[in-house]
C-alpha cells in the first residue's frame, strides 16, 4: 500500500465520521425539541388547571349565595308561621301568603334539584378530570422514562465518540 492509498482510507474514514457527526448533531436538535414540546405542553396543562381553579372558585361562590338564599327564604317561613300563630284575625289574608309562599317554595325546590343536578354534572366533570389527571400522570412518567433512555443512549454515543476522537489520533500519529 503506498501512501496515495494510504491518504485516500483516511479520508474515506474522516469523512465518514463526519456524516456520523452529523447525524449525532441532528439527533441533538431532534430532542431539544421534543423537550421544548413537552415545556409547552407542561405549560398548556398547567394554564388549563389554573382556569379550571377560578372555575370551581366561582362554583363555590354562587353556592355559597345561594345558601344565603335559601337561609333567607327559611327565615322568611318561620316568620309566616308565627304571623299565622299571632294574627288569628287575619287567617283569610295569611291563607292567601301562604299559597304564595308554597308557590315559592315549589320553585325553590326546583331550584335546589335543579342545583343538585348539576352539582352531580359538577362531580362527574372532577371526577373526569381526576381520570385525566392519572392519565397524564402516566404519560409524564413515561416521558421521564424515556427521556432517562435517551439520556442512556446519549452517554454511549459519547463514549464512542470519545473512542473514535481517539481511534482518528492514532491514525494521525501513525501517518
């Protein structure tokens, strides 16, 4: 073998570790986006549970408006039965108030059933939500998983990397 030969499987060997350079670099910005993915995707989920936090605030403000109501309409019974008690003389004119106070009474109740049922839509929704949550759960550990793989993986293309660097040294000393 004369040192034309010699040169031309050097450069044959130095270009090919270049493309493989190459393609290791490509496969560095092919998983720096795969992690700024998964960022984004952190960011949507947690821009997702903070709407879903002012939601249940506000759900539980408009209960807690609605037991004052409910508390009010309870007095405002109360003080009816001891008119009935106190105003004998007026039974006719009570009687009239309290058929409008059942009518109310029905409405509320509608209402309450009404707020019942979606307090159970309510339900069914966390809980959905819960389901959905473990799921993610699942898909992060995974990613976590899979990312330790490639983490793995990258630590070997180094070391062999390194051992190629070196294999390229000896060849130069050697020529």
């Amino acid at each position: 073998m004369n040192n034309e030969e010699f040169q031309q499987i050097v450069l044959e060997k130095l270009s090919s570790f270049d493309n493989q350079f190459k393609n290791i670099d490509n496969q560095f910005k092919n998983i720096d986006n795969q992690f700024k993915n998964i960022d984004n995707q952190f960011k949507n989920i947690d821009n997702q549970f903070k709407n879903l936090n002012a939601e249940v605030k506000t759900i539980k403000t408009e209960i807690k408006n609605l037991n004052a109501e409910v508390k009010t309409i309870k007095t405002e019974i109360k003080n009816l039965k001891n008119q009935v008690k106190d105003n004998t003389s007026q039974i006719q004119n009570l009687s009239e108030h309290v058929r409008l106070i059942e009518s109310q009474t029905k409405e509320n109740t509608q209402i309450l059933q009404a707020l019942m049922h979606s307090s159970e839509m309510n339900k069914a929704v966390q809980d959905k939500m819960a389901i959905d949550v473990a799921r993610i759960q699942g898909d992060v550990i995974q990613i976590k998983s899979d990312v330790l793989a490639i983490r793995k993986d990258l630590s070997m293309v180094e070391t062999i990397t390194a051992n190629n660097y070196s294999d390229i040294a000896k060849l130069k000393a050697i020529s």
